[in-house]
C-alpha cells in the first residue's frame, strides 16, 4: 500500500447513531490515497461493529484504535502519532464529507505545495447555511474555525504542538489561534465547502477554563496583528477576571497601569 496523502481521524465514544453517515462519506470519494483512524474510547454500544463492518471494505485504508481517554482531544492526539498521512484532517462521527469529489479537489490544490493549513468551509442547519468564510485575526477572536474544515500538515504540530487537554471543549480553538497567530505557520484559505457539520458537536459547548485564558492569549499573541482597541479591551476584560472590589480599587487601578505599561512596551517595539 502507498503512503496515503491525507490521514482522517474520526474520534468516537458510543456513536453508533451516527458513524455510518461519517464511514459512508468518505469510502465513496473519487479518490483514495487516504487512511480513516477511528480512535475510539472504549464504546458500549455498536460504534465497533460498525466501524468494522466498514474496514471489511477497505482493510487497507482503515484503522481501528479502541482504549480509554481522557476525551475527545486526547484521542485526536494518539491519532496524531499514528497517522502516516502528510496531510491530517479531523471530523466528528456526526458528520460528512460535503461531496464524493472533496478530497480530489483537496488534492489537487498547488497549496499543498506550499502551505502547512489549508481551511475552506462547512455547511450546517446551525449556521443557516455556509460557515464561514476567510478569517482574519481579528475575526479568530470572535467565532472559531471548524476543525472539519482544515487540513493540516503533519509538520504543524511539530512546531506548535498538539491538543491542549486543559480545555475540555475549545481545545480545537485554542490550536487555531497558535497556528493562525504564528510566524512559523503558512495558511491559506480555500472556497470550498469541505464537509456537513452536524448541529451540536462536542466543541460547541461552553469552555470556562478557554473564556478565562482567551484574553490574555489574544492580548500577547496580537500585538502588531490586532487593532489597539481590541488589545485594550483584552486588558480591560483581564482587570474584569481578577474580580477587584470597589474597596481595592486602589489595586484594581496599579494592575491597570501595569497591564498598560507592558502593552504599550509591546506597541512601540
């Protein structure tokens, strides 16, 4: 067997609902340099015999990997290390590859010649149609990047590592933001619809832990890439998350200034 140009992972826990749609989509497509790793964390339910009824079709392309984790960030990590493909692409076991033609035209792209992300879009009932078009810095701190929309390098997550597991639900955001913020990284937006986004995935759940650190990332990664006022209002939110009562607003006010001194020193570097 060749080494096959794009890895899909699909990362599953009891999703025998819904997996068939996933599988369906993506043994139909026109072409087949590509490996599937099901990376699965220990279902109960008939998501294995599913997803073997599926290898008996083409043993040669897919891979099945059942053990507990630590959620669904974990097992994207492990396939990670596992894949053999130059080009990794993530979905859901709810969702699917927009047409059997996706992953040529994918293929097909000079991008891959010369980029280490290339991200389209997703169609969802949840987005009333197509999301979301080419992001921009500013963009990216407002609304995320589907991850079934982006094909990655395996280089990527060399130079910026993986999945960080301290955030249960937008650990995929988190990554975004490294790679799109990065110098080391080169991305490239491509109009295409890459697949069906299902309504309701796991990370369009809430995340405390990334909402409490989202701005100070967004206020160290962007200076010279976002607008002042947005920089500014990172800081102010920051001063808001210590919780400063109006009986230390003395405090309150030093941790403004000194949050002010070192985002100005970053300004007019």
């Amino acid at each position: 067997m060749q080494i096959p140009l794009i890895s899909i992972i699909i990362p599953t826990f009891n999703s025998g609902a819904t997996l068939a749609i996933a599988l369906e989509s993506i043994v139909h497509q026109t072409f087949k340099n590509w490996e599937l790793i099901i990376i699965d964390g220990g279902s109960a339910d008939t998501t294995l015999v599913i997803a073997k009824e599926y290898q008996v079709i083409v043993p040669e392309a897919i891979k099945i990997h059942s053990e507990k984790d630590k959620g669904i960030y974990d097992a994207m990590n492990k396939a990670i290390d596992i894949a053999k493909g130059d080009w990794l692409y993530f979905m859901g076991s709810d969702d699917s590859l927009y047409e059997t033609t996706t992953l040529e035209k994918i293929s097909n792209l000079e991008a891959l010649k010369n980029y280490e992300v290339v991200y389209g879009n997703v169609t969802s009932p949840r987005f009333n149609g197509v999301y979301a078009g080419e992001f921009t810095y500013s963009k990216l701190t407002n609304q995320n990047i589907c991850h079934q929309a982006i094909f990655f390098n395996k280089a990527v997550f060399k130079k910026i590592g993986k999945f960080n597991l301290k955030y249960t639900a937008h650990a995929d955001w988190d990554h975004n933001i490294r790679w799109f913020f990065s110098s080391k990284i080169k991305q490239i937006y491509s109009n295409l619809i890459i697949a069906n986004y299902a309504d309701g995935g796991f990370s369009s759940q809430g995340d405390a832990v990334f909402e409490k650190d989202k701005n100070s990332v967004f206020l160290n990664r962007g200076i010279g890439k976002l607008p002042v006022s947005l920089l500014i209002n990172f800081c102010l939110k920051l001063v808001n998350i210590k919780n400063f009562s109006i009986y230390n607003f003395k405090w309150r006010n030093l941790y403004i200034m000194k949050q002010g001194t070192k985002l100005l020193r970053k300004l007019v570097k």
